[in-house]
C-alpha cells in the first residue's frame, strides 16, 4: 500500500460510493475507496440501470426536484466520464413508460401520480397517463392484454454495469486508491483524523464518507449518525442478445444496449443474496410475454436476485455527523440514477467539509425522529 | 472436414438455408452440418464473427441454429426430423422468431 | 415423452446419464426407489459411452472394447424399472431438492427426496488465439461425431493438446480410416518429474499397459510434435496452424483443428443449487465437498462420477453406485443392496495410477492463463488482456469482472471461461484460485424460453412480489 493517509475515506466501493470518490479526486482531494471482496452483496452488480423520475418523491417532494437535478446532469456527466476513460455508459434519456395489463392497474397508477403531483411543492415533471393506442404508437410490439400506461419524457437508462467499471476506470486514473477486501470493521475519531479498522489493517483519513450501503447502519453510529435501514431482494431475468425492438424502457423490462433484455423490479422482504424464488421469476417472466408477446420463444439465459439499499422510508439519505466533523453519510436507493448528483453535487459538499443544508437538509436521517415524535 | 462412415445409417432430409441436405438418422442438426460440410452456422451477435460447433456436446452454444422459424436451438442436442428446415443465424436474434 | 407425464415427485432423481448416472439409476430402482434419470442429449452413455445404443460404427475395433463395456451398462439401467428420460435438461436445482426440468420446450418441477448430480465433466478450457474459429474444434467433439454419427476428420487434421483422451482419440480416428496429420503435444517436458513419484502406483494400474499400447499405436502413424506455443490462423475460417517447436516456429496448413487439454467437472449445476466447493491444485478445476458416499453438503444432494472431481468412467460407474446405495439406505432401509465395501474396493483399483496422470498430464500454465488478444470467453468475446488489465484495476474475483467485462454472461454461463477468468485474475493478482473462486450460478444453469419460465408453478405471495 502506497500511503495510509487520506483526505478522504470512502467506505464502500459500489456505484455511490465511486461516484462520490470520483467527484472527490475531481476536487483535488487524496481518496481511498475501501471496498469488500469478490463475493460481497453488491446492488451495482444487481441493479436494473433505470435513471428514473416518474413515480419519485410521493411522501417527500423535494426528492423528486434531487432526483430531476440528477437527471438534468446525467448526459453532461456520461459525456466527461466519457472523454476521461473511452468508455461510453449508453445513456438515453427517451422517456419511459408504466405499463398496466388492466383496467385496475391503470387506475391505481393515475392514482398515484395524482397524489404524487397533489403534494405541495412539488415539481412538474410531466408524466402523462396514455391510452392503448398512444402507447402502441411509440411501443409497436405490446400484447393486446396491454391498455395503456403512464410516460414520463425525463426518464432514461443507461448500462449500468459499464458505468461501474466506467467509474473505476476514471478513479483509477485520476489517482484513487481502490483497496478490496477492506471491509471497514470499526470506525474512530482520534485527534483529527478518523482510524478505519479493516480486516487488513487501519487506514487514516481526515474525513469518511459512508457509502457502504446497507451496512451504513452499523457503521453510522460509530461515528454519530445513523442509517435506518430496511433491505430487500429484488430478482431480474436476463435474456440473450436480441436486434433491436424497444425504443424506450418500461419500468420493469427494458433492453440494453448490448441487445439483452432485462425484466424485474419484484420486492421481497429477504436479506438472503443467495436465494432466488422461482415463482417471482416466472411472475416476471409471465407479465413479460404479455407485455410483449414476441419474447415468448426467447432464451432466458440468466437470473440473479440482488438486495437493495433501502432507507427505512425509501428517501436518500445524506448527512454530516455533529459529534464527529467530517463524516459524512451517502446512502440511496436509487445510485444510478442518483450518480450525476453524488458525484457532481455531494463530492463537492464533502470536500468542502459542510453540506449545502439549501440542498440536502431534506434528506438528512433527522426525518425519522420528526416522523416519530409526530 | 468430415466423411461418413460407410456404415452409416438411414437418409433424413432437411433443409439448411433453404438447400436440402441429406442428413442420416442419428444426427444432431449440428452433426449433420458439419457432415454436408458447411463452414459457420451462425455469426456472433457481439462482433458478427463466424462461429461452427466447438463442443458438439452441449456446453458451448457455438451451434446455436434457427429450426423450423425458432431461433437459438442448441444443434448438438437436436436430432435431425424429416422435412425439418434449418436456418444458420446471423448476429442477434430477432424477437419473435 | 412430455413434461407432463412425469411423477410430481420422485423418491430418487438421478441426473446425466454417463456411466455414473446410469450405474446409480440401475441400483436405485432395483432397490425399489421411485428413480427417474434425466439427461439432455438424445441418447444414453454420457460422455465415454455416448450413442451407446444407436451407433452407427460397427466394427468393435474402431471404438474399442472399453467403449463398449457400456452397452452393458446401459441395458442394465434400462431393464431396472428406472424412468429414463432422454432430451432431458435439467435447468434447476434447489437446496430443497426441487427440480426444474425442461423436455421438448415444456417446464416442469420435479419434487425428489434425493438427488444425484452425475453431470460429469466437460473439457478444459483451451484458449489458444483463433480457437474461435470455424475449423477448430474441441478433441472431444470429434469424438462425439464419430460415436454418434460415424463422422471421421477427412481434410488436413492437426490434434493438438494432451492428455488420455487426445491419444484415445488419435487411435479411434486412425482405426476409422480418417485423416490425422500431426500431433501437436502441449503437455511440458518437465511434468515427468511431477509424476514420478506416482511411478510405482501407476505401474501397477489397469493404466499403464493400456496406456503404453495406445502411445505406441498412434506414434507408429503420425507424427508428434512438441510445442510450447499454439496459434489457429485464418480469415473466415481456419487456414493453417501455427507452433512453437524447440527449433522454431513453424506453420502447417489445416482444415481442422482439434483442442483437447484434459477434462474438469461440469461443476454449473452443483454450484447453483448452493454446493460447497473447493479448488483441486493437483487437477487445477474446483470440484463438490464430498465425503465418502459422494453426499455434498446440501443434504440429500450427492454428486458422482466425474462431476465430483476427475477418475475416469469406469471409477464413475462405482461412484453412482456408492451414492445410489447411500440414497437406498436413506430411504428404504429395509431394501437389499450390494455390499458397499466391494464397491469401495473396486473404486481403489480404479483410482490407482491417477495422481502419476494428472503430474504427467497437467497442462501448462502459458496454455491456461493466455495473454494479449487472445478470447477468454467465446460468447462475449472478452480477451485476456482485458481480463488482464481489470484485475489491475482492483478486481479481485470473478463476480466483479463479469459485472465489469461480461465474460460468463453469456449463453455458455462460463463454462468455457470460467477456469481461465480464476486462473488469470490469480496469476495478475499474485494470489491462488483457491483465493479467488469462481462464478455465482443461478438457475436457469441451461438457456429455457421466457414463456416456459413463465408456465411454472406461482404461489400467490411470488405474484404479490411483482403485481404491486
Ligand atoms: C468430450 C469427452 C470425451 C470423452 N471421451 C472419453 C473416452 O473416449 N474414453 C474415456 O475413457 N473417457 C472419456 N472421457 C472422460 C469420461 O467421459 C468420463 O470419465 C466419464 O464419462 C464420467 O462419467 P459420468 O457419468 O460422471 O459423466 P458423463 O459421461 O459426462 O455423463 C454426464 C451426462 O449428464 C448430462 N447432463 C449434464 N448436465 C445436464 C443437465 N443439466 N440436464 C440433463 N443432463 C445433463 C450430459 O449431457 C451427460 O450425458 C471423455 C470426456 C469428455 C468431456
Ligand atoms: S456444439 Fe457446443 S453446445 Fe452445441
């Protein structure tokens, strides 16, 4: 190991914390990513690689202008990782559908958007509710079961396997140092730095960052913050390479660049990444093939579940320790479509030591005392 | 590449690509192009490389086929059938076929 | 036979049907377990015994006699009330023991109060550059070609590789009157000493004289070359062969080309359905944690014959044997079977001689852990540098590469790539395979359509899961 000593010590190694790690080498900030090995429950493997909006923010509105802001920054922030490491992360922002498969589905989802845009303060961001027809216009290939969905012009996709190597390519580059199999044990202030105990050995830095995920909830109060976390298990069916049918993704099934098709979005109160149910797979694989009867006859070729990060309420969470300056926590669900805003807005914030409160005071863990005081 | 046998079995005619072929029974598809000597049974949906059966036992993928309009059957598991049409795969698959 | 008109649950489900799965179905079902074997090609005899019933070479002396031993054992199964079922494919497994089984495009879910995994093994991966091309096969291929469809090499043929089989097969094709060229011996001069040790017990094997017979039938009638360096060279197909020989590099047309380095377990199914397993150094494969009865460590899951680590198919046969009599015991305690010490003992001939093959045969670290363009894995054509240069970014495993690279994503789910992704990570990272492991595998471990994954059983709470 070339130094031991950090500016910054970003705790965990998956797209969170290596966008934030890259917005904080971009601020000129000496960064170490310390990260869990092979086999860790990663979600950036698991991921479904929507950069979504329609449906964010009912319960919290201001999380529906963060997550617009991310979106907006998106093709600008594709673009730089692009010149910075050759890689292109395949984003498109063609806006994206809900489909229903009744009546009844169609309305509980206008339902939802008219509380979702009801709430005060909350930005327009245009989802519209289509009938059959207007959505055949734009997905020619739907079944006849399809009646209609909502759209909404800002979501997108991206590849977002490629965007995590992407990003480890440009930390590496721009001079990070990614140790794996460093899972952080325990976290204390001594002095002015913070000691991280790995299983290999300790590691100081002036300031840490949590993006461990779900493991920010143990590793929070060690440093005076917290993380009420409540993980579960989504399950995605992958298909082989197909030629080009499907001009703009769906919430659960949508193709990637490379031709595959991916159907998911199932939630399961488990924490077991081993674990796959058969039956939420075939559910998915069923609503598929009425979604788009022409994927019938088409190989699936791999299934994996993976656990989400999930806060107990679903809402970011981001926050600076007041008995420990200089920790910070960085904890999402949504680290795809939220990677722009961390690494763009939330690096910059941590390498100045203080969060911008005009911004993320929303999102701070203080919510669930107010919540359970009222 | 490859000759029969003499000993070999009973002829079973399918078409590859349109051509008939004379395969024998107790072919597999992929036994029974590389009998009739066709070079490539598909072209690779990554970067459109020519691919032949590698493995002729299950495990590669490298003979995936279109057989009788489905496309990505795996001709080494296959057994040849009378009238059965053939179609060698160019690149990705096309949804619905 | 359709999906449909299988049993809901089985007090014994066997799967593959080499000499492994067909010696534990035949025990099983005599025994009087509910037994049904399930395999995906169209006929019996797995890998050494393939088209066992059906083949279309008659003259004994082609195949050889050890080939034919397993009409017996093929007849045996079939007359013992076990089901066997061809065209087969078993896509899914699960710690509690269910199965998923797809034939003729239909799905189904087989409960079994055991299992035996008899998967048996599949070859080496040989990553040599141009092994994509079309021209080049694998040794065992061929093989296959001509025990299934009395297919025999005809054009320039080059063998290149070593192990048993590759002289195996260079006898078979030169007794079918095909065309073999040259063959191009891979294996290091240095492993003689590796194996040496092993000398006395190999002596002493069934190995030895068979061995020696073959070497010198086949030497008698090629030419063998030994080569350090390996290269398939052609535009649209293969065109010629390109070797690095202790006097230099030479070229040597070829229409065919046929890659053969050893065999390793199918290890695909074992792995998905939550089977420990543990990196073999002496035979470089990762292979099941089996005690004596072949009983994995998922309970009532048991792997044999070549599948839980390479002896060959005649030590197979025994191994489902011991297993079947350990599922009997199981289930039916009350059941007569055959006294398992004897099997054990026949097992121990069997396995003499082994360690003295594996030290002479084990293949060289340059033909496992290849370099710059060469493609690592066929289905995403990913190369080895690229494998290369992503540990050199800090990925550790295999898991990760795939997120980032996609070799093993593919229809082939690794098993062409698996060992040489592991391998190359270690040797990038200074590390062990051991250390590093290998794939995540989840069912389908075989390709089956949406629509069958579809037609599947779904309990009320899985459709919860996804209709929210
Ligand atoms: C290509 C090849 C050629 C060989 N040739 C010879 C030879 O000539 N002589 C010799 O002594 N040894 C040979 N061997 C080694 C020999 O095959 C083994 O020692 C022996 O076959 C092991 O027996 P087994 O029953 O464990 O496995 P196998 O004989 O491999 O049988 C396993 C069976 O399981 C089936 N199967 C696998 N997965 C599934 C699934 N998911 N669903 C349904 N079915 C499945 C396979 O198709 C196969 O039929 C060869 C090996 C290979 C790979
Ligand atoms: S040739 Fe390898 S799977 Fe068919």
């Amino acid at each position: 190991m070339a130094v031991s000593y950090y500016d910054v010590a970003v705790v965990g190694g998956g797209l969170v914390g290596v966008a934030t790690a890259w917005g904080l080498a971009r601020e000129g900030c000496r960064v170490v990513v310390l990260d869990e090995g092979d086999r860790a429950v990663r979600a950036s493997r698991g991921n479904f690689a929507l950069v979504w909006v329609q449906s964010k923010g009912l319960g919290l509105p201001e999380y529906a202008g963060w997550t617009i802001r991310s979106s907006n920054a998106w093709g600008g922030f594709a673009q730089t990782l692009k010149e910075e490491t050759g890689l292109d992360v395949s984003f498109q922002r063609s806006g994206g559908f809900h489909l229903a498969l009744s009546e009844r589905e169609l309305e509980a989802r206008a339902n939802i958007l008219k509380r979702l845009h009801n709430q005060p303060g909350i930005v327009d961001y245009k989802t519209e509710i289509m009938d059959r027809g207007q959505v055949a216009k734009m997905l020619p290939d739907i079944g006849p079961e399809v009646v209609g969905g909502s759209f909404c012009p800002l979501d997108g996709h991206v590849n977002s396997l490629r965007l995590f190597r992407t990003l480890h390519t440009a930390i590496k580059a721009r001079g990070v140092t990614y140790l794996p199999s460093h899972r952080v044990e325990t976290i204390t202030k001594d002095g002015g730095e913070f000691r991280l105990a790995t299983e290999k050995g300790e590691i100081r830095a002036a300031k840490v960052a949590l993006a461990a995920g779900n493991a920010n909830m143990r590793l929070a109060p060690m440093v005076g913050l917290e993380a009420p976390m409540k993980p579960e298990r989504g399950q995605i069916v992958v298909t082989e390479r197909l030629r080009p049918f499907l001009n703009h993704p769906v919430v659960t099934l949508r193709q990637t660049d490379e031709g595959t098709v991916m159907i998911g979005d199932s939630k399961e109160e488990s924490v077991d990444p081993a674990g796959l149910t058969l039956g939420v797979s075939a559910t998915e694989a069923e609503r598929a093939v009425r979604l788009f009867p022409l994927l019938a006859n088409v190989n699936v070729v791999r299934t994996w579940s993976a656990i989400r990060v999930m806060t107990q309420d679903g809402f970011p969470i981001y926050d600076e320790s007041e008995t420990h300056p200089g920790a910070f926590t960085v904890c999402c669900h949504s680290g795809v479509t939220l990677a722009a805003n961390h690494a763009l807005t939330v690096a910059p914030m941590i390498a100045r030591g203080a969060l911008d409160t005009s911004l993320v005071a929303p999102f701070s863990a203080r919510r669930f005392h107010v919540q359970a005081a009222g | 590449m490859y000759k029969r046998l003499a000993e070999a079995g009973t002829p079973v005619a399918i078409t590859v690509d349109g051509k008939p072929i004379s395969a024998r029974a107790g072919d597999t598809v992929a036994a029974a192009l590389i009998a009739a000597g066709i070079d490539h049974c598909r072209t690779t949906p990554v970067s459109g490389a020519p691919r032949a059966p590698y493995c002729l036992m299950g495990v590669c993928f490298e003979c995936l086929v279109t057989v009788d309009g489905v496309g990505s059957r795996q001709g080494c598991l296959m057994p040849v059938r009378d009238g059965m049409t053939v179609e060698t795969q160019t690149g990705k698959r096309e949804a619905g076929r | 036979m359709n999906a449909s008109d299988l049993a809901s649950s089985y007090d014994l489900v066997v799967i593959g049907g080499g000499p492994a799965g067909l010696a534990a179905a035949a025990l099983a079902a005599r025994a009087g377990l509910a037994t049904v074997l399930f395999d995906e090609n169209p006929g019996v005899g797995g890998q050494i015994y393939r088209a066992i019933t059906f083949s279309p070479v008659k003259d004994r002396a082609v195949l050889g006699e050890d080939y034919w031993a397993g009409a017996e054992l093929a007849a045996e199964a079939q007359a013992s009330g076990a089901l066997i079922v061809n065209g087969a494919t078993v896509w899914s497994l699960d710690p509690a023991r269910l199965v998923g089984v797809s034939i003729a495009g239909q799905a189904r879910l087989i409960e079994a109060s055991r299992v035996i995994i008899a998967t048996g093994s599949l070859e080496r991966p040989f990553p040599i550059p141009g092994w994509t091309l079309p021209g080049v096969m694998s040794a065992g291929g061929a093989q296959t070609a001509l025990k299934a469809q009395g297919l025999v090499p005809n054009g320039k043929t080059v063998l290149a590789g070593g192990g048993p089989l590759l002289w195996l097969l260079a006898a078979q094709i030169l007794r079918a009157g095909g065309r073999l060229d040259a063959i191009l011996d891979t294996t290091p001069r240095g492993n003689w000493l590796r194996a040496l040790a092993h000398l006395p017990d190999f002596v002493l094997s069934p190995y030895f004289s068979k061995g020696l017979k073959l070497l010198r039938e086949v030497r008698a009638k090629v030419r063998v070359i030994r080569v350090d360096r390996l290269e398939a060279v052609g535009g649209e197909r293969l065109r010629e062969v390109v070797f690095g020989t202790a006097d230099g590099e030479r070229r040597m047309p070829a229409d065919l080309l046929l890659l053969h380095q050893g065999v390793v377990p199918n290890v695909n199914l074992a792995i998905a359905a939550g089977l420990a397993h543990t990196w073999n150094e002496r035979q470089l494969c990762f292979e099941p944690v089996v005690d004596r009865d072949f009983n994995s460590s998922v309970p009532g899951i048991s792997v044999a014959g070549d599948g839980a680590g390479i002896a060959g198919g005649t030590a197979a046969a025994e191994r489902g044997r011991i297993a079947a009599i350990a599922a009997v015991r199981a289930l039916k305690p009350e059941a007569s079977v055959p006294d398992v010490q004897i099997v054990r003992q026949k097992l121990r001939r069997e396995a003499m001689g082994r360690a003295f093959l594996d030290g002479l045969n084990r293949p060289a670290a340059s033909f496992r852990q290849p370099t710059g363009d060469t493609i690592v894995c066929r289905c995403e054509e990913v190369t080895a540098k690229q494998v290369r240069d992503t540990a050199d970014l800090g990925c550790e495993g295999p898991n990760q590469m795939k997120a980032f690279l996609r070799c093993g994503m593919g229809p082939c789910q690794g098993r062409l790539c698996g060992l040489t992704v592991t391998e190359l990570i270690a040797a990038q990272r200074g590390t062990t395979p051991a250390e590093v492991g290998y794939y995540r595998l989840r069912p389908p471990v075989k390709p089956i359509t949406l629509s069958e994954l579809a037609s599947l059983p779904i309990a009320e709470a899985e459709r919860k899961a996804v209709e929210r």
